[in-house]
C-alpha cells in the first residue's frame, strides 16, 4: 500500500484551513466541499471558522489509492 506523505507545510499541523486542504488534494473548491459534505474528511466548526483534521485527508488519499488498485485488478 502506498504511504502518501504530508506536503511540508501541513507537516506539525493537526487541523488546518480548508484552503490548506484543498491545496493538499489539489482539489478546487467545489469538488472539496463535495468530499467534505460527503462526509469523506473529517472537520469541526470553531467558531466561524472551520477546520479540517490533517489525518482525514491522508485517510481520503489512502482510500483512493485503494479504490485505484482494485478497479486496476
């Protein structure tokens, strides 16, 4: 299984900005709101301000690596 790494400036970050996110997946930001609302990334409001847990998106990466290989199989 691969191992996706964090880009360097998640790295020490538990949760982050979306913005942060979205540059992390490359996803633009309807397609990330997508993958939020699915309920693919795990996140939390604080106060206005929402984040997003850093290891939900190394999960989702993960899960789609997965579902790469079985339909390569």
């Amino acid at each position: 299984m691969s191992n996706p790494e964090l880009p360097d400036f998640l790295k020490g970050k538990i949760v982050c900005s979306p913005e942060d996110g979205m540059r992390a997946i490359n996803a633009k930001r309807t397609k990330f709101y997508e993958i939020l609302n699915a309920g693919e990334l795990q996140s939390y409001m604080d106060g206005s301000r929402r984040q997003i847990v850093v290891a939900s998106l190394v999960d989702y990466v993960r899960r789609r690596l997965d579902a790469g290989k079985s339909k390569a199989a």
